[in-house]
C-alpha cells in the first residue's frame, strides 16, 4: 500500500488527521506537572521543617523542665544567675526583679527567668515563679 500526505501528517493508508497529541500539549501538559511537583515539594519542605522545629522545643521544654525541677529539690531558688549545660542546649537561670515588684520579703515567692539555647540558636524563655519557703 502506497503512503499518501494528508496536510501535514504522512500516514500509512489510513485517513488519521488527528493522532497523537501535539508538541504544544505536550509542553503544557510538562509545565503543568512540573508546577505541580514544585508545590508538592514546597509542603513537604515545610513540614519537615515544622517537625525539626517542634522537636527542638519539645527537647527545650524538657530541659526547663529538668532545671526547675532540679531547683526544687534543692528547695530553694538560687541569689544570682547561674549558667549550665544540658546535652547541646545551655541554660540559664535568672532571679527576674521586674516580676518582683517591691523590696522581697525573707521567704517570699521568687519569680525567676529560665532561658534555654539550642544549638541551633533558637532560644526558650520561661518565666515562673518559685514557691516561697524552704522547699521541705
């Protein structure tokens, strides 16, 4: 069987004008799946980022949670600032006199700053109050 030209396409015997998609389509079609990617991609990026972020203050949470706890069984809270190290994140503790209001009464409540850094540079501040009396 002979081949014959039909406009721009050159079939084999058959009369098939629109087989196929089209480079134009094709294009399209890539791009739009290429931006589709892109977005999908960009959620997965952040939600890994959001994870890393919440695991590094949940560990920061703990380690304040580990220093206060460790003031009170001490009993009592510390005059001036101390510094330490907890794993990679230091903390530091910190008698907070603008909390305080007036003069401090011998056994009063004591309101304290403890700051926690990662070693990302990311920081947790928290701020309570240390219970008044000798902790016994």
């Amino acid at each position: 069987m002979k081949s014959r030209r039909t406009g721009s396409l050159t079939t084999g015997g058959g009369a098939c004008d629109e087989a196929g998609l089209t480079l134009l389509e094709v294009l399209f079609s890539i791009a739009i799946l290429g931006i589709g990617l892109a977005v999908i991609m960009q959620g997965l990026a952040l939600g890994l980022r959001v994870r890393r972020d919440s695991a590094a203050m949940q560990e920061m949470s703990l380690v304040a949670g580990n220093t206060l706890n460790r003031l009170l069984l001490l009993g009592e809270a510390p005059p001036d600032a101390e510094e330490g190290e907890a794993g990679d994140y230091r903390w530091r503790i910190e008698p907070d006199p603008s909390l305080a209001g007036e003069e401090q009464e011998e056994g009063a409540s004591v309101p304290l700053r403890i700051v926690i850094e990662a070693p990302s540079g990311r920081s947790l501040e928290v701020v309570t109050v240390f219970p008044a009396g000798d902790g016994k």
